[in-house]
C-alpha cells in the first residue's frame, strides 16, 4: 500500500518537475523572415544539448539597442542571455558595471573549450574580446577566412591582353593602362572602366602601394607612437598617384558618388565594362556568376615589403552575453560552446545532412532540391545571416561546396590573410570617451575625406601651398587633441 501510494505521489509530482527554460533576447531584423520560435536551428540545438529557451526576438536594432539600455540588474524581466547581442565594447562595459551581464571570464577555460582552443590559435583572439580591465563581457565570432576590402582583378582580361598579376603600383598603372586602350571586352567600344571604387575610404586601401596602412580613423602605430597617416611623408606622392589615375581615367570618374547604384550590375549577358574593383567581393555590384572572372590583387610590394590593412579582422567580440539573471552561467556556456564546433557551425549554416545537403562521393556538397527551392530556407533553417551569432565560420567545409565559384573566393581571399595587420591594435572605448572623441572625429574624417576628393578630382591644386593649408585646417580642428586622445588610448590599453 505504501508503495502504491508513493508511486502515485511521483506520478502526481512529475508535471511539476520541468527542465529549467531559459530566456534568451536578441535580434534577427525582419528582413531575415526568421522567427526564432519556429525556427529549425534553434529547435535542433534544443534537441540536441536539451536546453530550452523562451524566446525574445528583436526586429528592430534600435529597439533592440534601446531594450540593452533600460535594463537593470535584478529586473525579473531580465533575459538570461543576450544572443545576436550586437553589443559594442561601450555598450559591454556599461552593462558589465551595472551588473546587467556578467564576466565571463572567470568560466571559459572550465566551460568553453571548443572557444579557447580558436582564441589561442589566433594571436588576436584574446585580444579582440578582453576588455582593458580584463574583463571578458561577450563571446565572439570567428571567420577562418575574413573578406577583406581589395583589388580584384578581371583575370579574363589579363589573360587576352597576355599581363601578369601586377606586383607593384607601376605595373599596376601598365595594367590599367591596358584595360582602358585595348578593348578586353573585345566590344569595339571604348567603355572599359579599369578600377571602380566608391569614395576615399575605398581609395586609401591602396596606400600600402606607398607603405600606407590606418585606421578608419586615419591613424596607425610605430614604434609606440600614434600617427596621423595624413601627415606621412608618404601621403602625398600617394595623392599625387591617384591624381594621375584620375586624370588618364584609370579609376572610375564616377567613384565619388555616394551611391554605388551606377555599378550595381544585374544582367549577366550584359557586356563587362570593369576591369576592376576595390571591393570585399565583386558580387557587392556584379553578378554572381561572374565571381570566378575576377582574381584578387595581393598586396603591391613597397620598398622589398608588403603590407596591408586588416579591415574587419578574424574575431568580431559581441555576439553572446550572460546576464546577472542566470541561475546556471556554466550550462549556458556549454550551449553556447557548441556553436565553436564545425558540426554545429555547419548546422547554422546549410542545415542537417541528408535533410537539407548532402555529402557526395567526392567530399563535395550540395543543397538538396527541397532546398534549393525553399525560397525561405534562410529563414527558416539556418542562423547565420541578420544578427551575428556566436561561432565560427567552418572555412574547410565551405570549400567543398559544389559550386567552384565559392572555393575561388576564398582561396582568392586567402592571399590578403599572410599581409593584414591591423594599422592600430585592439582598444575598447566608454561611452564617455566616444562621446568625448566623436566631435573630433566628425571634423577631421570628413574634412581628410573631402581634400582627398578634391585633390584626385583636380578640383584643387596639389601644391605645397595647399598641403600647409591642410595642415593648418587639420590643426584649427583640434588635430592636437585628437593624437594625444588616441595616444593615451593606446598607451593605456595597447602598449606591452
């Protein structure tokens, strides 16, 4: 009797004992078409790690940004993690101070191996997401093989005009020269646009031609000292280079505009008019179909060296955070662990195997037609597009993709990797001190932007008269306190 009734006690008890669900907040815009409650990925990993979640999806990143701002420690509102958390170093340092996420780091090394493993293969990789004080706020993604903003070349018309892949800044010029004069794409017309760019910040990408590599904020380091690229011995042959680009129309005279629409190619049996961009990829304004056409330009030797500016970087810091809410910070981290993984990395990617791709007898995949003509596979299936997400890019498997116009990317892409360097190390600025230097900053960027315009335009005198004026202008702007700002930066957070 007693047994029975013990068994009908459990029995009668068992509804109530429910595994833990957390919540988890974040945002996918709408764009995506991606609802994280029906969504395959996220019902897998449920599957998969059996951790359940409740789910808060934002749409809207300003929104999104406003809902990080008013939360408070001790909200019971509070979600237990932050995922697609969009988190910027200011936002992360702020939050961590008030008690609205948690360090991090403290857990990694026990609950995180998968992650610790690619941020010690990576010589940035800690860098990129330890906080000044040494506080780790977020979790990271990693690309193996980040796109970098580059030349790409038409490699079907070096190959009619019978050039090689220029080396140097002159040979450069001899190709260009020979893109404009010889037709390559064999028209009959004279429509052939060397080298399209949009603006100066696509221009200074080829300053490493004269040992020229910043920031977006025009600095780099040397010898423990910040510069102002604009005052390099270096910066004006450079602009006098560009000039001269201009003026034989080598570079494209519609590259300043604001808009890259006049670029923006659909019809791929349209006649090729572009022998070139400076681009992350060719596919930003051609068809796709015309990928494999185009071979990226690596870095131009100066002075026996090549160098180059690394744009986005391996680790992108901000994607996952832990909030003071959560009850169990270890089981998190483990869920979250799993995204470092290339199973789950490829399972946010493409899908399931033999559900959404399959694996052919020669290592290669391919999507499976109930794939390929799901419109909203994106959406529905994957994780890995909107918002960024925690994980890693599995570079090796993507490679095997049927189609070889992705394996040309990013084997073209992996030229850049041996010469990127960033031009100023890893920093994290308060929102005191973005406030303090954005003044600044709007000042000087556009005034630097519009006197590089001007100058290749021919719109202004290159002279030596004009380059004092700019410095002038530079130091009216408060270009002293600008350097020492970033100067005390680096000396506090950078310098071994």
């Amino acid at each position: 009797m007693l047994k029975r009734f013990i068994c009908l006690f459990l029995a009668l008890m068992l509804p109530c004992i429910a595994l833990a669900e957390y919540t988890m907040a974040g945002y996918d815009p709408e764009n995506t078409y991606r609802d994280w409650n029906s969504n395959a990925f996220l019902q897998r990993m449920e599957e998969k790690t059996g951790v359940d979640f409740s789910y808060q999806q934002y749409k809207d990143l300003a929104s999104w940004t406003s809902a990080k701002a008013a939360m408070k420690a001790g909200d019971a509102n509070l979600p237990d993690i932050f995922f697609k958390a969009e988190m910027t170093h200011a936002e992360t340092i702020d939050l961590l101070d008030r008690g609205v996420i948690i360090d991090l780091k403290p857990y990694l090394a026990e609950n995180c191996p998968n992650l610790c493993a690619l941020l010690d293969a990576d010589p940035e990789g800690w860098d990129a997401i330890t906080l000044p004080d040494g506080r780790i706020g977020t979790l990271p993604y990693i690309s193996e093989q980040p796109l970098e903003n580059a030349v790409w070349l038409n490699q079907e018309w070096l190959d009619y005009l019978h050039l090689s892949m220029p080396t140097t800044a002159d040979e450069l010029v001899t190709v260009l020269r020979a893109f404009r004069e010889k037709d390559p794409n064999k028209n009959a017309r004279a429509d052939e646009i060397p080298l399209a760019f949009i603006g100066p910040f696509d221009l200074k990408f080829l300053g490493h031609a004269f040992g020229l590599i910043a920031n977006d904020y025009n600095l780099f380091v040397e010898n423990d000292e910040v510069q102002f690229m604009p005052l390099h011995e270096n910066f004006r042959p450079f602009i006098e280079w560009l000039h001269a680009l201009y003026t034989e129309g080598l570079i494209d005279h519609e590259g300043f505009n604001t808009s890259d629409s006049m670029r923006n190619v659909t019809d791929a049996d349209k006649a090729n008019i572009y022998g070139g961009a400076i681009t992350t990829m060719v596919s930003n304004f051609l068809p796709t179909s015309w990928m494999s056409s185009y071979n990226l330009m690596p870095p131009l030797v100066y002075e026996g060296k090549q160098i180059y500016r690394s744009f986005v970087g391996h680790v992108q810091a901000g994607t996952f955070a832990v909030t003071s809410k959560c009850e169990n910070v270890e089981e998190m981290l483990r869920w979250a662990d799993c995204f470092y993984t290339s199973e789950v990395s490829i399972l946010g990617t493409v899908g399931q195997e033999n559900v959404d791709y399959v694996i052919d007898g020669d290592g290669t995949w391919r999507l499976t037609q109930a794939t390929e003509n799901n419109t909203s596979f994106t959406g529905d299936v994957t994780i890995y597009s909107g918002g960024t997400a925690p994980g890693f890019g599995d570079n090796e498997f993507q490679r095997r993709f049927t189609d070889s116009s992705v394996r040309h990317v990013s084997d073209q892409a992996a030229l850049i990797d041996p010469y990127a360097v960033r031009a100023f190390p890893h920093y994290a600025l308060t929102y005191a001190q973005e406030a303090e230097i954005a003044p600044l900053q709007a000042r000087i960027g556009r005034y630097v932007d519009t006197q590089i315009a001007l100058w290749v335009l021919g719109e202004q005198e290159i002279s030596d008269e004009t380059f004092a004026a700019f410095e002038n202008t530079l130091s009216e702007y408060g270009l002293s306190d600008f350097m020492t700002f970033w100067q005390n930066i680096y000396d506090a957070q950078c310098r071994e």
